[in-house]
C-alpha cells in the first residue's frame, strides 16, 4: 500500500484498458467507485485526477458541475473543453467551439475512443480537423472509427467519409531498390507476384520514384506519349491499380493509398518512416561525403562513399525501357556512382588498403569505361604492391580511352606516366 494516489492511478488505468476493450459501463463504474472513495476529484489526489479529467467528464456525469466550475487554466482547460465537446456529441447538441489544430494535443487529452467520437462529431458537423485526429489516432483509432463505419447513421456516414480521406498507416515498412533491377521489400522480405511483372507498372514506379510529386497528365504523357490524353488517363488508372495492389496489399478496396496520395489531378509518392527507397540513401551518403570532407575528416567520408558504392547495385531503374526522362537522370546517377567510387579508391590507397580499392576501381570502370581517375586509382594500386607491369597496364588502358575521345590526359595522369615509364 504506497497511498491513496497508487488506488486513484490504479483504477484510472484499470478504466482505460476497459474503454480500449469496448467496455464503457464498466470503465464508468471503476471511476465511479474510485471517486466516491476519494470523496471528490478535489481532494489530496487533485492532481490525480486532472490528469485524467477527460475521462471522469464523460463517463460519470456528477463530476461536470465540479470540472466546469474550476478556474482551470493551460492543457487541463483544453482537456475540460475537448470532453465537453465529446459529451455535447454525444446528447445531440450543436458542437461548442474547441480549439483541435493540434491533433497531437487531442490525443494526449481525450482517450482515443472519446477522440474517434470528437473527430466523427467534426466531420458530421462539417467541420474540419477530424482527418488529422484520424491520422494521429494511429490503428487503434481507425478500428474504432471502422467499426462504426459498419452501422448505418448519419455518423456511420462521417465515419466511412473520414476512412475515405485519411490513408491508413501501412503495418509494414517497404523498401524500393531503384539503383539496379527493381526491388521491392516489406519487413525484409522480397515482394513478388504478377503485378510486379507488368512493365508498365514498374515503369510508373520508377517514374514516381523519381518525381515524387506530379500530376496525371505528367505521368501519361511521359509513360504513354504516343497516346492522346483521355486514352492516356485511362491507362493510368488501370495501372495504378495494379501499382496500389502491389504496394499495400492488406489496403481496404475503399481506402485511400498510403504511399501513392493521389488528389484530383495531383499524384505524390510518400516516403518517410514506412516507405524507404535507396536513391534518398544513396544521396544522404553523398551529402555526408561532402559535408566530411569539407570538414578535414577523410575518414568520415570514406565511409559515406563505400556506403554509396554499396547502394548503386547497376543503373537507375535498371530494365525500364529509356525514356526521355530517365536517361538524363540515369546519367546523374552513373556520374556520382563513379566519382564517390573513385573517390573511395583513391582514399584507401591513401590509408594503405589496396586491396580494397582495387575492386571499388573497378566497379567505377566497368560503369564508366572513360573514367580517368579510376584508372589513376588502379595504377596507383598496382604501384603501391610493387607491380610495375599491372600499373602499365592500367596506364596504357587509361591513355586508350583518353585517345579515342580525343582528349588529353590530366596533370594526374601525366605524372603517374611519367612514374611508370619514366618519361
């Protein structure tokens, strides 16, 4: 026995688990009981009980003349009138004015099911704000509003409009690999089936992917260009459909995609906690390269550049056919692939580990066949093991590439020439 507090804590728990089971009137009688033990809400437990007001304002009606009477002031003010509101829902009366710009504040306040009834009395009332307690709300409270959503009313109406407008957070964290062949993982494991094997499909991806936010008639005309634009627009639709059942599968028919937002003419791929896709990797790690080496801290800057090589698995959106809008940004991506694995190289020969860089090198050649500085890292390698003959080797096949473009070699090149043959 810690006090009388530990009892009060207690059974306000005890009331929550009850509310989130269904059960109103048990909750309500553990309150009640728990008050009449306390003598009031006013007493050495005040504290206690203003951090629940909410829910002894709903669920026992006799406390509301103490609550309303109390010069209340801050958050516990706003929790007296979020509970107001629900109660005011709940007898019929028009909607008092409650400030819910903060749907972060309306979580805290109100148990999520009080919460679900204030934001359905918004949407009934027309009122805006209970989309985004929805979308605070989490699952817990779109099951709630679900289930509401199976009766008929005019609140079952509110209900099935705010599913209808609000996304429900995917229960899976999906991963898009662009830089390669098209991967796509939820939870770690590989997504598979027919859908991902339509070309169509993986080439909207790819071109959200790469423009996250557009417009239908962007997406059709880079993806059908050669049909005029009602046709267009009709083969966006089917295939959106197979790209929104590819990506969230367990989605409900009549709900909004989470990934895919698409409103009137606008269409944007969400990322962010659940959707993760390599090319936003691949550039944080570039930007941290650069960031770190700008800093004096090559070491640093290794890392991020390895991480990057890592990453870039083969071209970008490997297996699309090439469009207009993709070859550029193919291109972008092989240049900065090249120069971050070449920069790699040329810091681990640096540090003393050619073994290391040789590799990295050559990835950077075999992308990029007229990369100079790559070939430098490689004859730097073969000079740093002692094997004049590889490093004029390299040298020669650098000098090659050079020659065919007509180009001559850098002041780098030109030195490590002259080191290797003496001239």
């Amino acid at each position: 026995d810690v006090g009388r507090g530990a009892t009060v804590r207690l059974a306000l728990a005890e009331a929550a688990v009850l509310l989130a089971e269904g059960d109103e009137a048990g909750a309500a009688t553990v309150v009640e009981k728990a008050v009449a033990a306390d003598g009031s809400c006013a007493g050495v437990d005040r504290r206690t009980w203003r951090s629940a007001l909410a829910m002894t304002y709903v669920l026992v009606p006799a406390t509301r003349r103490f609550w309303d009477s109390e010069p209340l002031r801050g958050h516990v003010a706003h929790m007296r009138a979020l509970a107001a509101a629900v109660v005011a829902g709940r007898e019929g009366r028009p909607l008092p004015e409650v400030d819910v710009s903060d749907p972060a504040l309306v979580r805290a306040g109100l148990h999520h099911r009080f919460a679900v009834e204030l934001a359905l009395a918004l949407e009934t009332a027309g009122r805006p704000g209970g989309g985004a307690i929805l979308e605070e709300l989490g699952p817990p409270g779109r099951d709630a509003v679900r289930a509401v959503a199976g009766d008929r009313g005019r609140e079952a109406r509110s209900a099935r409009s705010l599913l209808a407008a609000v996304p429900a957070p995917p229960p899976h964290t999906t991963r898009i690999g662009a830089l390669g062949p098209l991967e796509i993982e939820s939870d770690g494991e590989p997504v598979t089936g027919p859908d991902l094997r339509r070309e169509r499909v993986r080439a909207l991806l790819a071109f959200l992917v790469s423009h996250r936010a557009t417009t239908r008639a962007a997406v059709g005309a880079a993806l059908w260009p050669d049909l005029d634009e009602r046709a267009a627009a009709n083969n966006l639709r089917v295939t959106l459909t197979y790209l929104l059942r590819l990506l969230e599968p367990w989605r409900s028919p009549r709900e909004p995609a989470y990934f895919v937002r698409l409103d009137g003419q606008s269409v944007a791929l969400v990322t962010g906690d659940r959707l993760h896709i390599d090319l936003d990797g691949f550039d944080d790690h570039l930007a941290r390269a650069a960031r770190a080496e700008a800093d004096g801290t090559p070491s640093l800057a290794l890392g991020h550049h390895l991480a990057a090589v890592e990453l870039y698995r083969g071209e970008l959106h490997e297996g699309v056919p090439d469009a207009e809008w993709l070859m550029l940004e193919r291109e972008r991506f092989r240049s900065r692939f090249v120069a971050a694995a070449t920069r790699a190289g040329q810091l681990l020969v640096g540090r003393g580990d050619p073994d290391l860089a040789e590799p990295v090198a050559r990835r950077a050649v075999e992308v990029d066949p007229w990369a100079e500085e790559a070939y430098g890292v490689l004859v730097a390698v073969a000079l740093a093991r002692g094997d004049r003959s590889a490093a004029r080797r390299a040298l020669d096949r650098g000098l090659a590439v050079l020659a065919d473009l007509g180009v001559e070699p850098s002041a780098e090149t030109s030195r490590l020439r002259r080191l290797v043959r003496g001239s």
